[in-house]
C-alpha cells in the first residue's frame, strides 16, 4: 500500500561503519526521493560527525546521532565498528531511544548485534551477516536468528543479512511506503539485477 505522508529516514555512522552497508540504502532512499517519493535521508554521526569507515572513506554526518533528528526510520549499518559499540552502555542507551522513538527500525549486517545489544530483538525473529553470527548470538542469545533470508521483517523491526542485503531491504521499505511501482522504478534505475559472475561458488 502507498503511503503519501512525508517519511524519514536516518542512518547511523560511526567509526569502522561498513560502506556498503549504508551507501547502499542511502542510493535506494534517495533516489526515491529523486523519483518524487516525500522523504528526506539524512546521516547521524557518533560520537561526532566525522568518521572513518572501515576501509577507509572518510564521512561527514548530516548531524551527530545526540542532537539530529528523530527519524521516522532508522538504519543501524555493520561492520568492524560495531564490536566496540556493543560494550558502550551510553551509546547502547541512546541508541535504544532514538530505536523506540522511530516507527521502523532497520540493521545491516552485524548492525543487527547492535539492536539485540539494546534488548530490543528479545523475542525477534532476526538475521545478520551469516559470516558474523556468532557476534550476533552473543549479542541478542534471545533473538530467533534466521540464517536464510535476505532480510526478516518481525513487526517494525526490519534486519538485512551481510552488506548488499541491505539494498534489498530499503527497496522493500519503499515499496512499503510508497508502492511497489516506485520500488520498482528505483530499482531499474538504479540496475539493481544482481548476477554475479561467480555464484556458484557463493557459500550458503
């Protein structure tokens, strides 16, 4: 069903974030906004606006994630980052805030350990990064770990598997909220027709 209401969309960045993990939803979201979806897409930083992600680009928020904006989605990306977050109780109380105040909350990756860290997947059925779950059993033990999805959607909460997954699942959200035919625009525009040159030898 489309939904014509204005909607947002925040993802968190921090140091060590996985590039793909949230460029790739970020090309989705706003190129749906491109194609005359009512969003605004922006950054949050933590601690501060400026990071390095875990192969090296260097970013600038939007906002930092203590003073921006309350989404009405936001996205919590994975990588190597998110292993020292995960023993940060301030960062985890935040976070846990800005979660419960957005009406969907969306993970990449290993940013799903981040979510099952602030209690919120108790009882969930979830995913992340197949090469990662034994950080994400640790981080969310009473989460219902789903290891052959693409992305699992449990009520609000939507978690995406490892890196790529996570265009999969924001072209979902905006078929979501805007329907199926702007998902699908964005889709051809963005030539997201995954054939990759050496799939059978992809580890399932």
């Amino acid at each position: 069903m489309s939904e014509t209401a204005p909607k947002s969309v925040g993802l968190l960045i921090f140091e060590g974030v996985e590039e793909l993990d949230f460029v790739g939803p970020w090309e989705v979201f706003t190129a749906a906004r491109e194609a005359g979806a009512l969003l605004e897409v922006f950054t949050l930083g933590w601690p501060e606006r400026e990071v390095r992600c875990a192969k090296g680009l260097r970013v600038t928020a939007d906002h930092r994630l203590t003073d921006g904006p309350q989404p009405d989605a936001l996205l919590v990306p994975g990588g190597r980052g998110t292993r020292p977050l995960a023993k940060d109780e301030a960062f985890l109380a935040l976070l846990r805030q800005k979660l419960d105040a957005a009406a969907w909350q969306l993970s990449v990756c290993t940013g799903s350990a981040l979510l099952g860290r602030t209690g919120l997947l108790d009882g969930r059925r979830a995913t992340s990064n197949r090469i990662a779950s034994p950080f994400f059993r640790d981080s969310a033990p009473n989460a219902i770990y789903v290891d052959d999805a693409r992305f699992v959607r449990d009520g609000s909460i939507v978690t995406s598997a490892g890196v790529s997954a996570g265009i999969d699942m924001a072209l979902w959200l905006i078929g979501q909220w805007f329907g199926i035919d702007l998902a699908r625009k964005v889709q051809t525009y963005i030539e997201y027709f995954p054939e990759p040159p050496y799939a059978d030898a992809a580890v399932r």
